[in-house]
C-alpha cells in the first residue's frame, strides 16, 4: 500500500493492455527515488485504486539505464552454473521432445504440409481453428488420418468441443 505522505498527483484515465483489458488510473507518483543494485533510478509510476490496493503499472524514468542493465546483466553472466538436477531435468525433456518430435513437424513424407494455421490452445470455447481453404492432396489423407488416430489414442491430442 502506497503511504498517504507520497508525492503524488491527480491523474485520471485508464491505461490499455496489448490483449485489450482497461485499468483505471487514480493519480501517479512524482519522482520517487529508489536504489536498484547500487544506483539511483527515478521515477513516476501509475497506481491504480483495484486489487491489491495499488499497482504499479510503469517505470517511466530511470536515470543511465545502459549502466543499470549492464549491472543487470554481469551477476547473471557469472553466475551461470548448471548443477547435476538441473542436467537430470534437461536431459529428461530433452528425451521427451525427441520421443514427440513427430508432433512438431510441418511436413509429410519430405513434401511441406500447410502451414498457415491459427489457433487458441483450449479450444472448448473458442472459435474453431482457422486453416487457409484448400483441400489435403488426397495422397495424403491416409497418413494424416492415421497420424490423428494415433494422437487420439495416446492422449497426446482430444476432440474439440468448438463450433
């Protein structure tokens, strides 16, 4: 919660994400100093009276950012170490991407398939999946028929509800 002796001013308005939700905006913090790895950085962020009580929303200011993201960057780059779980992890998904490589493929027997498709995963309640018109070569219908049977019955793939 954002103390009431802040600097702060009226600023009404809403603030608009890229997936198209609105927060209203209630005012915005003036020059607020913090100390972020060693440096000074200033700046305004905007709050908003939602749940929790306030949320920054923007860092609009900060003072020599090159500086500040190298900073950033140098613990990170000495501090790559990998331990043996984290081996044991890799290994196993790198095991499991190979036994399913087949799934991520975009061609059939060497010749490309189509590849301009948009979907939602989860696609109960969605739109159903768009694919270009044009029908499948009809050689073959009988691999990709067998390919969706196979999915199906390994669970790897379900039957959309969409419409």
């Amino acid at each position: 919660m954002i103390p009431g002796h802040i600097n702060r001013s009226r600023h009404q308005g809403t603030v608009k994400s890229a997936c198209d939700t609105s927060i209203a905006i209630t005012s915005q913090l003036k020059n607020e100093s913090l100390k972020l790895m060693g440096m000074d950085i200033e700046f305004s962020p905007l709050v908003t009276n939602s749940e929790p009580r306030y949320i920054i929303l923007s860092a609009d200011v900060i003072r020599n950012p090159l500086e500040l993201l190298w900073k950033a960057k140098q613990p990170l780059c000495k501090h790559i170490v990998v331990t043996s779980a984290r081996e044991e992890n890799s290994i196993d998904e790198n095991l499991i991407f190979n036994k399913h490589a087949e799934l991520f493929r975009d061609e059939i027997d060497g010749s490309r398939a189509c590849t301009v498709i948009k979907h939602k995963i989860l696609t109960e309640e969605h739109t159903p999946i768009y694919a270009r018109t044009g029908r499948v070569p009809i050689h073959y219908e009988q691999a990709i028929h067998e390919e969706i049977q196979k999915n199906l019955r390994l669970g790897t793939i379900k039957h959309s509800n969409s419409r």
